[in-house]
C-alpha cells in the first residue's frame, strides 16, 4: 500500500506532509504569477483561489510541501493523487509547482525522484496530467524520462473552461533506465 505522505529526503530537497500551518510560506511562494502564466489555472497566484487549492490539498491527504534541504525553505508543494489498484497499481503525481528561484532542473529532478522511488515501490506506473498548452510543464516531464500517452481527459478548471490535458507516464522500468535513474 501507497504512503501518500512520506517523508523523502534528499540532497537537494526535502518533502513532507503538508500542514495547514504551512499556509503562509507556500502561499508567498505561489503568489508569483509568472509560476502560474501557462498553466491551465493560471489565477492560482489570487489568495482565494491558492485558498482553495490549499484546503484540497489538506483534504486530500497526499500533498508535500518541498523544502530546500541546504536552507529549509519552503519552495513548493506536489501531491500524489489518483491511487488505482487495477493492473499493478497507478498513482498520479501532480499539482507541482516550485519557487522561481528554484526554477532550471536540480530541484525538480530531485523532487520527482524522490516521489517516483517512493511510488514505484508500491505501483507499476506514475501518471502526469498536464494541461495541452503548458509547454513548460510538458517540457518538464519529458526532461525526467516522462512519455507521451494516447490518454487524454478534459478537466473542468475554476469559472467553467474545460482544459483539455494529456497524460505521461513513467514505469518501473522506464524509471530504472532513465535519466532520474540512481
């Protein structure tokens, strides 16, 4: 069975459960706008909406909040999500954003490192969704070794538009020979 929200250390990062006195540190690091410009919910940086996106991720009990294990800052949150049994097991990683500062690979690398061990000690796949149009996020996933699936799903964002998203994956196998293999 999937833990959800482990602890992961790193030499770059840190993760651990999110608590709601977490609030304040994420929220100063997702109020940059420019970490929301492509992405489907790009209004995420406004306290109401980052309010929501935070209460779900307390609700949900599979959000991390990533810490810069040189500084223990807060710079960013991901959640795994989406647990599925059938054929091997499935769990989807997402919802990730990091600091600007902490833009550019090692960070994120080290993140989904972490997250893709952990997880694939459990399931057979990860899934990424991602909205179509967010180059950055696609771009990315596919620096980490992620694939382009056939998978699609229209997701209903804040105020109604439907998002169209595409689906990554990464296996035990791809992950043991790709480029975030140990």
């Amino acid at each position: 069975m999937l833990d959800r929200q482990p602890v992961l250390e790193g030499e770059h990062v840190t993760l651990r459960p999110l608590r709601p006195e977490d609030w304040e540190a994420l929220f100063a690091v997702a109020s940059d706008p420019l970490i929301w410009e492509q992405h489907p919910a790009h209004d995420r940086w406004q306290e109401p909406v980052f309010r929501a996106f935070f209460e779900d991720a307390l609700a949900n009990r599979g959000a991390l909040v990533a810490l810069d294990a040189a500084t223990s800052a807060v710079i960013g949150s991901s959640r795994f999500q989406g647990l599925e049994d059938a054929g091997g097991g499935s769990v989807e990683i997402g919802w990730t954003f990091l600091a600007r500062s902490h833009w550019g690979g090692r960070w994120n690398h080290a993140m989904k490192r972490l997250m893709l061990a952990h997880a694939l000690a459990s399931v057979a796949e990860v899934r990424f969704l991602v909205g179509e149009t967010n180059t950055r996020s696609r771009r990315a996933l596919e620096n980490i070794g992620a694939q382009l699936t056939d998978r699609r799903e229209e997701r209903i964002m804040a105020g109604g538009e439907v998002i169209p998203h595409l689906t990554y994956v990464i296996t035990r196998e791809s992950f043991a020979t790709g480029p975030l293999a140990a």
